[in-house]
C-alpha cells in the first residue's frame, strides 16, 4: 500500500484567512494509482504536466510507472 495525502483546507472571511488541516489520510493500493492520482489532483489545480510530475518526484517521493 502506498501513502497518500490530502490538502489543507483554506478559505477567507474578508481579510481573515482559516486553514482547515486534512482531517484523514488517503491509502492506495499501489504507487501507479498515487501516482495517477497525484496527476489528476495536481491537473485540476492547473499545474502544467511538467510542472505536476517534478512536483510529485521531488514533493511527494513518487515516480511514474
């Protein structure tokens, strides 16, 4: 099983910023299934797919399959 993660919550109440910790942990079965999920995740977040995968090499200690 391969670890997972889960962003941090962040929101803004006027000038107010609240960040909201991840309350759980994300488990896969496998590194190839973090791995896409990382890309989907990173994607919508509209990292290019260079940028997504040097992040999840570097950041997240994961490599492609």
């Amino acid at each position: 099983m391969a670890a997972g993660w889960e962003d941090e919550l962040v929101y803004f109440d006027g000038d107010e910023e609240t960040v909201l910790e991840a309350g759980r942990e994300i488990g896969f079965c496998s590194r190839a299934c973090a791995w896409r999920y990382g890309i989907e995740r990173h994607k919508a977040m509209g990292m290019s797919g260079k940028e997504i995968r040097k992040h999840l090499i570097e950041e997240h200690g994961l490599e492609p399959s």
